[in-house]
C-alpha cells in the first residue's frame, strides 16, 4: 500500500514535471486537510534569507530548515512552497542546492518556478517555488537533530518593483494547490509505528519569510551573483586564545551640525567567519546615528538615539563573510553632530548597547553524531576592538595642523612620515596634510615642517582650513 506521504510527493514532482508554467495554481481559501494525516507542531520551521538591491538587480535568497525540537519521528520527506508577487520580483536561473541538501537526500528531488493563475478565486495570484524530495534515513539521524540548522538551497531573484517597496518572499501554507486541489503546504513527512495512517505531514506556524528591499538607484548587479562558499569549518571550537580578532570604527572630522557624516566599521578575523554582530554606545547629546548602511547583505539593525547605543545583527546563512585575515567592511554608520558641539572629541565605544555584543559567527565541529561530523557556529568576540574617534572642528586652522591641535610642531611631521611610509592610518585632518601647497601630499610635506621649524620660523600656512568640506 502506498502511503499517502509518497503518493504526495509523487504528485508534486509530476505537476511540477508536467504541463509547462502553470503547473500548480493558486490554493482557493476552502483547502482542505486531513485530521488524521496533518499534525501541527513547532518543532521545525522553514526560513529565509533577506536581501537588497535596486531594480534591475539580482538578488540570492537562502533557504534553511531549522530542527529546534523532538519531532514525531524521522522524517523521511520534505515539502516546500513559497510564493512572491510577480510584480516586484522574477525568479531566474536554476536553484543552487547545498552540500548538507545533497547528503540529506537519497535524490535530489525536484524543485521548479510556479506561476499562479491570476483570479478573484485564487490567493494572491502570487508566482512562486516548489520543492519535494525523499531524504536518507541515515543522513536523517546524522543531520537533523536537535538545533541542527540546515541550508537548504540559494534562489535568484531579478527586481522588477518600485524604488521604495519590499518584497516578500513568502513560506506560507495552503497557497497553492495541485491540480487535484490537495494542499501544498511546507511539511516534514514522517512514519508512524502502528495505527492509522501510517504516515503523518508535520506542518509548522513559525516559518519565516524573506524580504527583499527595494532601493533607489541604478543597478549594479543584473546577473546571476556568485555566492560566497560556505564557511570554513574548524575541528576545534574558537576561543579569545586562539581567535584573533578585530573590530575598527573608522575616525572623521567633522564641524559642529554636520549630518550624515559616514564612519565605517571594519572586521578582521585569524579565522574565516560567516556572521557578525556588533553594539556601539555614544554620547546622545552630541552625536545621534542617523542610519547604519549595511555593506555585506541585509540583517536587524538597532538604533537608540536617545539612550546613546546603536547595533546589528547578520546571522542567518553559513556563507562566508570574512577570509581568514581579509580585512572586512561590515557597515557604514551615518551620523548627525549636534550643533553645539565643541571642539573635541566624540568617542563611540564597543560596549554591549541594548541586547547587542561584539561578536563573529565562526563555524567548528561540536563532535561526531552518528556517522558524520555535524558543524555548528561558535560566538567569539573580538580580542581587539579599536574605535577612533569624531572629532569636531569648530574652527579653522592652517596647512600643516595634521593631528588638528591648532598648532604646527614636530608631531605633525612624524604623522605624515607614519602614514607615508609605515602605513599608519591617516592624520586626523587629511585637510591640513599639504603642508607646503604644492597640490599632493608627499615627503615634501614633513619635510617642509621639519625646515621651518628647525628655521626657527613659523610652520604652517594657509589660513581658513577646514580638515574636510565645509557641511
């Protein structure tokens, strides 16, 4: 007898396999299920990744299942449905299917684009993706176990909405429908010793849907992207002994009122990793964070202005972010100075702000479960952390005045030749760096103080600098 789990996933992949792009349609609000068969439980969950990009852009979007609990029992297969709305997105290439997807099933299964039918009776008339597969029993015991977080596969999405709109890449249940109006709903499908049926569909309310932001601009990626390979594993897991790790907030001058003053935030770690998260607190009274521009994919971003504390978050896919010892650009902050800030210094702190640490997503071994390695993500935080600080101009000053102290001495000097030939960041007001004004910061600069000073003239020059454009 042919459970009727199997005969599901049969059916699914021959609607998929045939009759062209309406293959399955849009589930009518009546679908109905079996008591008997479907169980409600929310010891799984399906989810997605988000994304961004401007329209014309192709966006990746990563599928997960996440076994956070006792399931029934093994599952032996899977179902997947979610949908979109045609007007905003356009699903492209092939689906790009995960090691752990591979191993986890005996085939591959069948995954394919479906276009609903667009009418008063059907839900949405969204476009959307299917995917049935039978799974391995032995990779079932190895894999999904308890909190194991499983990367399913990546899809491709062309933007084709309005600058401003989001985009929702949807996993929800009862959407869509087979010909013979059964329910496609996300399931693990599993075997039940005894009674009847023999098979049960576990279904979940948790899943969790991708959105995809829509920005201004001009597009910048309009092919299929290359997605970063999984991160590194490690036999061991990483501690503040054998990581090294470094967070950096880059440093700015700005004058008092600037807006949307940028200070980037970088990471480099001794080991490859695959998330970030990072906390940062200020002083709200002279300084507020007007947005935090995410440079590596979209993730939660936090910001508090008036408690003075700002973070984020991306933690949702095992891609690699950061190559062992790659210096990498997480995030641009744009801030706002208070008009009545002085001439000073602003220092932002990493420090815990709100529920935000400092940390890296850096995957390892947690031990051998059954006949694999199973590899989990371990949270370290950084050894180093190094956050230059917001200084504020509230006057000019003169060529020469590189470390913005409003006078022109021997510490200037060795601040160009530091940068110049040692590498060194560069001097706090790069506005004052051409020292003799000839047009280009060279060694003629340092050189230039050093003469005059050993002269026993004055050094400087220039009178009305402003270490960066007037705001």
């Amino acid at each position: 007898m042919i459970s009727r789990s199997l005969a599901s996933i049969g059916l699914f992949v021959l609607s998929l396999l045939v009759g062209g792009a309406h293959l399955a349609r849009a589930a009518e609000a009546w679908c109905e299920r079996s008591e008997l068969s479907d169980l409600l439980t929310n010891d799984f969950y399906f989810s997605a990744t988000n994304a961004e990009g401007a329209v014309g852009d192709v966006v990746a979007v990563e599928v997960f299942l996440t076994v956070d609990g006792s399931l029934l029992a093994e599952p032996f297969g899977l179902h997947f449905v979610a949908s979109y709305d045609p007007r905003k997105l356009e699903g492209v290439g092939e689906p790009l299917f995960s090691e752990e997807y591979q191993l986890l099933t005996w085939f591959l299964g069948y995954a394919g684009w479906l276009k609903g039918e667009v009418g008063p009776r059907h839900i949405h008339g969204h476009h959307g993706f299917g995917l049935a597969t039978n799974m391995d029993r032995e990779a079932v015991a190895d894999i999904l176990v308890g909190g194991a977080r499983i990367p399913l596969l990546t899809l491709f999405f062309r933007i084709v909405g309005e600058p401003g709109d989001t985009a929702e890449f949807r996993i929800a249940d009862g959407e869509w429908a087979f010909p013979t109006e059964s329910c496609v709903d996300n399931q693990l499908v599993v075997h039940v010793q005894g009674g009847l049926p023999l098979t049960r569909q576990l279904r979940s309310d948790r899943h969790r849907s991708g959105l995809i932001r829509i920005v201004p601009g001009e597009a910048t990626h309009t092919e299929v992207p290359e997605v970063p390979p999984s991160a590194k594993v490690y036999p061991e897991a990483p501690t503040l002994e054998t990581a090294r790790i470094l967070f950096e907030l880059s440093g700015r001058v700005a004058q008092p009122g600037a807006r949307g003053v940028p200070l980037e935030l970088h990471a480099t770690s001794s080991h490859e990793f695959c998330g970030f998260m990072f906390g940062l607190t200020f002083p709200a009274h002279l300084v507020k964070v007007a947005e935090v521009i995410e440079a590596v994919r979209p993730g939660s971003v936090w910001i508090d202005n008036e408690g003075g504390g700002v973070g984020a978050l991306l933690w949702d896919s095992y891609r690699r972010i950061g190559r062992e010892g790659e210096r990498v650009h997480l995030a641009t902050l744009l801030v706002d100075v208070s008009p009545d800030a002085g001439d000073g210094e602003i220092w932002f702190r990493f420090e815990q702000a709100g529920s935000y640490l400092n940390r890296l997503a850096i995957r390892h071994e947690r031990g051998v479960v059954g006949s694999r390695i199973l590899p989990v993500v371990g949270q370290v935080a950084p050894l180093r952390v190094n956050a230059r600080a917001l200084r504020v101009q509230s006057r000019t000053t003169v060529l020469g005045d590189v470390n913005l102290d409003y006078a022109v001495d021997v510490r200037d000097a060795l601040a160009l030749l530091e940068h110049l030939f040692l590498g060194a960041e560069p001097p706090v007001c790069e506005g004052a760096c051409d020292a003799n004004a000839d047009g280009r910061v060279d060694i003629a600069d340092p050189v230039a103080i050093l003469q005059a000073l050993g002269a026993g003239r004055g050094a400087g020059g220039g009178e009305g600098v402003w270490c960066e454009e007037r705001s």
